[in-house]
C-alpha cells in the first residue's frame, strides 16, 4: 500500500513558521510509529498571487483534490488589502472548501487546564471547558449568488444571498449528530429563525434528522442568543451547529472564550473518497497574524493540533492523535510558552522552533 | 405647545411588567419636573396577535408614526412559535422598525460599577466599560429581497438577501461618526469584506463618510475577530458602526460581557421629523424572558434607562437622563438587585414593582 498523501500550504504570515514545526512531528511519527506520509508542499493565498498571480492555481487545486488530506497554515495579510475581491489571499482557501465540498468544519474550542488562567473570563466559567462547534462551510452567503456590487438608479448596492438547501442543511446536521453520539449526545442547532426563512428552512431540517438519533437531546437557540450564552455560560453546550456565517463568528467568539487562541485547531470534512477516506483540510483556527510574522514569535499549537486531528479523522489513528495532544499537555504543563501565552510573571517566552521541539521531545 | 406624545407598547412576557415600572418614572417626571407627556397604550407581537390576528394593527403602526417617540417593552414567546413567518411577534417590531425607517440602533454596552462582579469576564477586563455600538437596523439580511423558502428541483431552498445600498451605508455610517464626536472619537467598523462584496461596499463607504470626520480615528475589523476582540479586550473600543445582522450578534455578545443584560437599554432613531425630533423608538436589550413572566421577578432596569434614552435623544433633557441613571446607580450601590444581579451571598432580591419604586425614591 502506497503511504498516505498530505499536501501542506503553509500561505502567509505566520502560515510557514508554524507548518514548519508540523514538519518535524511528521517527520516524527514517520521514524518512531512507522506512520510515514508522502508530503508535497504547494502555495495558497497571497503566496500563491505572488508567484501566480491568483491565489490558488488550478494544478495547486487538482493535488487538493487528489491527496488523502491537505494541511493549511493561515492566509491573507495588509499587503493584498486592496487586490480585487476575486484575488483577495482569501478566495483561494474559499475555493478550496466549495471544490473539494468541504462540508463538515469541525472547530473544538478548549480550554486547557494550564492555560485557564490566561481566558478573560473568570477561571471557573471556562476551566474544563470542551465544545465542539460544526460549521456548515460550502454554501450560505459565503458562496450563494447573486453577489457583487451592482448599479441601482444613480447609486450602487452590495448583495451577497444567504441560500440554503434542504439537502446542504441535511448533511451538515447529520454530521454534527453522529459527532454528539460520540460526544455527550447533547446537540444545539443556531439561526434566526425569527427573522430568516432559511433560518426556518434550517430549523426544520435539523429537527427532522434528529429524529434518527433519538438519544441526542437536541435543542435550538437563535444566533444572537447563542453568542451571549457563549458568553455567560459556555459549559452549558456540547456540540454547536450552526451555518457558515453564524458558524464563523461565533466560533471565533467561543475560541476566545478559551484564552487559548493559538492552540485551537480546526477540521474541515467531506464525502468519503474512494479509499473510505473523508476529503479533508486541517488548519489552526487563529489567522496569518502579519504583525508577528516572521519574527519566531508565532505559537505553533495550533497548527500541530491540526494534524493530530489530521491523525484522528483522515487515518483513523485516533491512539497516535492522543499521543500528540498528551504531548501538547505536557509541553504546556511543563510551563514552556510562546509569547501568546504569557500571562504569568518571570516566564520567558519561548519561539516558535523551540516549542515545536518542546512538543517533539515530549513525544 | 401640546405636550409630548409618548406611545407605550409594552408587548409579550415581562414586556408589561418592566413597562409599568417605567410609567411610574414618567409619572415622577410629569408631577415633579413639569416634563409632562401624553401617554397612550396599545399592542405589539404576541399580544396583538391575540387580540388582531397580527403581531402590529395598522392602527397602532399609524399611531407610531405620529407620536414623538415610542417605548417598546419586548416581543415573542414560545406560545407563537409555530405561527406562519409573517405572523410571528418578531414581525411587530420589524414592521415599526422599518416603516419609521428606524436606520441607527444605538445599543450601549456599558458596565455598571456596583455589578462589575457579575460579569463571566474577568473584573479588570469589564469594569468602566462604556462602549456604544450603532447596528444599522432597517435593511441587510433582515429585508432584503427575494425571500422565502422556494420549491427547486425535488427539495426546498431557504433564501435571504443580504443588500446594502450607498445610501443606507451612509446614513448609518454618519449617525456612527456624530455619536463618535460626542465621545472619543474612535469609530471601528465591522464587516466581513474578505467575503462578502455587500461589506466591501459597506467598508468602502463608511472609509468615504469618514472624510468628512477626520478628527475621528477610524478603523476597520472583520466582524469575526471583533467577537474575539469583543470578548478579548472589549475596552479597547469606544463606537463600533456594524450591519443590521453583524450588529445583532456583536451587541447580544457586548451586553452580555457587561454582566448587566438586565440593565441595558437601547434606542432606534431615524430622520427628523416636523417639529424637529427624530422619529424614535426606545427598548430594551433584554427579550421578553417567558421563563419569568408574571412573577415579579423581572428586572426594570434597562427599560427605565431606555426612557432615559427618551429624554435626551427625543426630547432634549440631557440634565434629566443623567438625573435618571444616577438615580438607578444610586439604587445598584445601594445594594437593591432584582434576582437577575444576585451573585453576592446573604442578599435577598427585590421585586420588579420594589426596584421601580427604589428608583423613584432615589429621584
Ligand atoms: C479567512 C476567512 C475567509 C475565513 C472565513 O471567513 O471563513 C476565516 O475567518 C475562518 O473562519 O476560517
Ligand atoms: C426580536 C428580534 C427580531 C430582534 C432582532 O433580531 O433584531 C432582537 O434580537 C433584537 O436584537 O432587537
């Protein structure tokens, strides 16, 4: 059997430095678990507009499509602010999830028990915290049309559609609903129900699959709500599904709920290909973070942890995914820190390169 | 000069409650400061339904549109839940909202000392918060057309439109920046350009309006990192401009950060009328809370302070709002609290009715 396949794009800002600590944990698990990957590497983002002039080329698309999973640093950065929205870092990791149908974005938002301290909210509203967000990620008004900025009378007018399938809602719930199996059977669907018929429309579908998993107490919430309970009373939920928008800023609010915004992973899900496995990218939660870029300061955490999701969800090797996130404890319980996480006095931060050796000797 | 007009909608579950509250403080008002108004009384959401068949009688949208401001208690409750879309509740105050073209919603986010305690968030992070964040509230996702939920192929589609015109932009963006003016001048806009051209226009244009205002600072986050730098570090905001959706959840999170939901009020302006007032409507924050209608256990607050709203924003009585909320901050360092403030050990919470009449006796 061939080795499975991964394709890194590490992109922009601190995209390489962190990837490049993900490198050695592979590299890791290839000599020590007999876990060996054939790695290629390629550009997404302003990366990829540098060198071609569009933020992910067509061949960089085709290896996606083709690879058992592809690994992705961060992009976007002030130097393309002003591209073209068509050409915008952004679009290129946009394309990715809509080609590859990347349907299923699972985001964890966890608060490390070394790290409790270090949240803005009080140590015991998020201590233990652990909840799992699923967010619907190829279609609402990321990807519905019409869109653009149009001519109106002697004015112009921005449209974007927010647009929902009853079959795009399915399969989206029903994920989330096999993820609460697996977790503690608690699901809550958010929208604005109130206010949008495709939050209706959503409503309705999630209730109806949830009745094929009777065990899951399902509850709703309107989007507004959810963000202030996130806030208040983040240990109430369990898994969160919501759609694409919803999806985007209330797992942001939820990871910095966490205080631990450089450790947060993310994975994003599709069909089963032809060998069983889900289409897949893996890439940290936190942004490209340009101010810091290329000064070693970068937490690498979050990045790693995407691969040990990697492990878990693309190669079934959820003993060696617990492997790598005890490690990450370790290293953190050890009290080694990047500069994100300084909260403590008299800790000296260290870089980005000695952390992901830190987390490679603990392995 | 006839008195100013004043119509009451008290609405659904502790909307009645908490109004009644405010009677007694315009009562205190009319009897002692010679600011006397013409009260009427009429039906809105669920208890219109009941009585109309409609969540807003076109009697009552009429009178709404004559009086000098009107007071909102709140709307919705799970006795309407399964009305048809365009009968629910929430279409009452939609329709006052859009055909006062009500386009600033100014929705302070503001912690009260003697409740900086309360807060999930850390004290340090809260405490002297006083942030303003003005939600466009008369178009977005909540107007735009087509609509619906639409037959295609062998399934349905949920469909909203999320449009922006200039015009609507610009309105929005320049009750932002003269509010801006009044206090520190620091104004951050909130979109998701990066994906959506709707904010591209919206970024575009409040970058044009700011021209006019350049003693303002003026600068630009993607809505997703703003519910992180909301929760992160929310001090360092002082206005946020946003959409009529964005604004909805970024204001639900900032209300909730401030420990204080039952205490904040909000007020919705549109263009001057006549006689020179805008047209105005005033309204809690909090929802109608159908989990603690009827038992006096609702706390007045931020209904009371939205009439503080009234006096200066309608009515010009600057002196008489800060006589109000310092009255009410007299009452919370008192050590009155209704159940909703209970975090302290060994104090027994106070009813609706007895925090009213605290706040009178303060005045
Ligand atoms: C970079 C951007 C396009 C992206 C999004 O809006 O989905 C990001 O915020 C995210 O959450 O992954
Ligand atoms: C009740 C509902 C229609 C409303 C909204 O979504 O605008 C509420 O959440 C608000 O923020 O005023």
């Amino acid at each position: 059997m061939p080795n499975p396949s991964l394709l890194i794009l590490p992109g922009d800002g601190i995209g390489p430095e962190v990837m490049a600590e993900v490198r050695k944990i592979i590299d890791w698990f290839g000599a020590n678990q007999g876990l060996k990957f054939d790695v290629s590497e390629d550009l997404v983002g302003g990366a990829a507009y540098d060198v071609h002039g569009v933020p992910l080329a067509d061949e960089t698309m085709a290896k996606a499509q083709e690879v058992d999973a592809v690994l992705l640093g961060a992009v976007g950065g002030p130097k393309y602010d002003n591209l073209d929205f068509s050409l915008k870092p952004e679009r290129g990791l946009l394309r990715l999830r809509k080609e590859m149908d990347l349907f299923s974005n699972l985001r964890p938002a966890q608060c490390f028990d070394a790290l409790a301290d270090f949240s803005s909210l009080k140590k015991d509203v998020v201590a233990g915290l652990d909840i799992m967000i699923v967010r619907e990620l190829t279609s609402g008004v990321y990807f519905g049309e019409p869109r653009g900025i149009f001519e109106e009378g002697n004015e112009r007018v921005g449209i974007n559609t927010q647009r929902y399938t009853e079959s795009e809602i399915e399969r989206a719930a029903r994920s989330a609903f096999e993820l609460a199996m697996r977790r503690n059977k608690k699901l809550c669907s958010m929208e604005k129900a109130n206010v949008m018929e495709s939050g209706v429309l959503w409503r309705e579908v999630v209730t109806r699959v949830g009745k094929e998993y009777p065990e899951v107490e399902l509850s709703h919430m309107y989007a507004d709500n959810g963000a202030m309970q996130l806030v208040r009373a983040p240990k109430q939920f369990d898994v969160i599904v919501t759609d694409n928008l919803f999806g985007d800023i209330l797992s942001d609010c939820a990871a910095m709920l966490t205080g631990s915004l450089g450790m947060l992973p993310s994975a994003s899900l599709g069909a089963p290909m032809a060998n069983g496995r889900p289409k897949a990218l893996y890439e940290p939660v936190h942004g490209s973070a340009p101010d810091i870029a290329g000064q070693g300061k970068a937490n690498p955490i979050a990045c790693i942890l995407s691969f040990a999701m990697a492990l878990r969800y693309s190669f079934d090797q959820g003993a060696e995914a617990d492997r790598l996130e005890a490690a990450v404890e370790k290293v953190l319980a050890d009290g080694v820190r990047t500069a994100d996480l300084l909260g403590e006095e008299g800790v000296t931060p260290v870089s980005t390169t000695q952390m992901g050796d830190a987390v490679v000797a603990a392995l």
